[in-house]
C-alpha cells in the first residue's frame, strides 16, 4: 500500500514537472529564459543580414596574436598562425592582429569548418603577383576589422597563376566562406586580372572606406550581399557589383542601406538586382523562448502534447503495478 502511495505521488510529481516546463517554454519571453543562439554560424546565417559580431568592431584584442609583415616573412608572437614558405597561414579560432608589409605571399586562413576569425588590419599592404593576396580557404566565418585610422592595401598583379585558376581564385581577396568587412580605416584593393572582392558565399560590410579597382567585377558574390556605413568606390572592366544569388531569393540578394553608404562608381555596370529593404527578425544574437505567435487553440494543444507523454507513462506504468499486486493478493 505505501508503495502505491508513493508512485502515485512520484506520478503527480512528473506530471506537475512537465506542465510548469510547458508554461516556462510558452511563456519564456516574458519570464526572462533565454537560448543563446550562434547567429553567425553558417546554419543561422540566412536569418539576419547583420549580427552583433558584424556590428563590431571594437573586439578585445589585448589576447590577441600578433603578426608582424617584414617584406618577405613575418614575424608571428602568439598560436594558431604559422609559416608556410612565404605565406602566413592562420588555422584556429581566436583573435589575430596585423600589421606590416608583405612581398609576393598571401594571407591564408584555413582552419576548422566551425572556426570563427576575427583579424584586426592595422597598416596592412600585401602584394602578390598571379594569386590572391588573402584567402579563406576554410572557416565558419571571418571577420576583417580595419583599425580605426589605418591604411591597408591588397594587390594582386600580373596574370592568373596557373595553380590560382586550378584552385578556383580569380580575386585579390578570396573568400571560400562568410565573410565580415567593418572598422573605421580604410582598405584598398586592386586585381589586374579578375575581381576585388571574390567571395563565394555571403559578404557583409559594415563599416570602413574600400577603394577597389579590378581587371573584372569590384565585388562579386555568389550569395549574398549586405553593406551598410560604408564607403565605396569602385572601378571595374565588367560590373561594379555583381550578386549571382545562388539558393538566395531575388530580394534578398543585395542591400545597400541608403542612410549610410556612400557609393561610387567609375567603370563598368551596378548589377543591383532585387535591392530591397532590410526586413531582420527581431531576434539578436539571443533568442527568447517564446511562443507568442501561436494561437491561444495551437498552445493548448502543445501543452496536452507535451504533458501527455510522461502522464501516459505514469498510468501504464501504474495500471501494470495494480495488475501484479492484485494477481499477488489472489494468488494468496
């Protein structure tokens, strides 16, 4: 008897759990409960056109690893960056700050498909003859902070190196995945023979002056393009800007915030196909548990959903403990 008690309790106990887990789930927005969100993985990257991370540009870099350019090498004081014959290649999430100049030899990122980069140029110049002068190769998404004040430049010059067209790199800035530009210095880039900017996936600029004069297209993106306080002058043999919008709706495939971006261009065409407004969720880079939007008859049903299954357990669980003791109390 005291045995059924007690379950009979420990049921109540479960079904209690499972309703007030309920009521905190429908209810979380108001009660404070939040999920943490990574808005700029690559999952989450088609839900805002700018993240917090893309907004700033003021990241801690007391931690960071400092690299420092000396014509034909560079000088690196920290981890996740190494030497590779001239190139500087640097393959692990954290912080990188940059500064110097660097003669026929690229920045290469090539780190984890889940690493994040934040890279601060602080008077950058790097120039290379056939190939790109910074890569991302692979990452989850990196993000290029130009120090407020600072001049930094990207040259890529000659013709297409065989091996940089067998990689697929026609720009003197490639990029493989996301990729964030903000800041309040400057950054000038220059291909003679293909595009500025040749990013194949998502591109957002968030601040900084660019100045970028290409053999082909100033900017090309295979996704996505988003800019917003920035300037930007382009000079171009083909289009200003081009966004081919792979897997991306017309709408969504370029926005140039009209209240803070200063454009100019002196060659070419300006390919803005389907510029629309900004319409971001209202979420950041948090998001509240909460169902607001659902009928008052929607939540109901999911609070009978959810507190049916353990309710359901308990009882069968219960019905089959009757069944035992009343087939004992005969049996005796």
């Amino acid at each position: 008897m005291k045995d059924r008690k007690r379950f009979e309790r420990l049921c109540i106990a479960v079904m209690a759990a499972a309703i007030l887990i309920t009521v905190l789930f429908m209810n979380g927005e108001r009660l404070g409960v939040q999920l943490m969100r990574d808005d700029d993985a690559e999952r989450n990257s088609s839900l805002r056109l700018f993240t917090d991370n893309d907004r700033n540009s003021s990241w801690d870099s007391s931690a960071a690893t400092r690299i420092e350019f000396t014509g034909t090498g560079a000088e690196i004081r920290g981890t996740g960056a190494y030497l590779l014959g001239r190139d500087v290649v640097l393959a692990e999430t954290g912080a990188y700050v940059i500064s110097g100049e660097l003669t026929d030899a690229a920045i290469v990122v090539d780190a984890h498909k889940t690493s994040k980069l934040w890279i601060l140029f602080d008077g950058v110049s790097v120039t290379r003859d056939g190939d790109a002068c910074f890569r991302i190769e692979r990452a989850d998404k990196v993000f290029l902070t130009l120090a407020e004040g600072s001049v930094n430049s990207l040259a890529s010059t000659g013709s297409r190196r065989e091996e940089a067209e067998a990689d697929g790199v026609n720009g003197a800035l490639c990029a493989e995945d996301d990729l964030t530009v903000n800041g309040a210095g400057s950054l000038s880039i220059s291909c003679a023979f293909g595009h500025g900017i040749h990013s194949k996936d998502k591109l957002v600029i968030a601040g900084g002056t660019l100045q970028i004069d290409a053999a082909r297209d100033a900017i090309h993106v295979a996704e996505r393009l988003a800019v917003e306080n920035a300037s930007l002058t382009l000079t171009a043999g083909d289009d200003g800007i081009d966004v081919q919008g792979k897997g991306v709706d017309a709408s969504e495939r370029i926005w140039l915030d009209p209240e803070t971006v200063t454009l100019s261009v002196s060659a070419g065409d300006l390919s803005i196909e389907g510029a629309g407004e900004e319409e971001e969720p209202e979420e950041s880079g948090v998001r509240r548990l909460s169902l607001g939007e659902l009928s008052s008859g929607e939540r109901l049903a999911l609070l009978l959903s959810l507190a049916a299954l353990p309710a359901a357990l308990c009882f069968a669980v219960f019905t089959s403990r009757r069944k035992k003791t009343k087939k004992s109390e005969s049996r005796s």
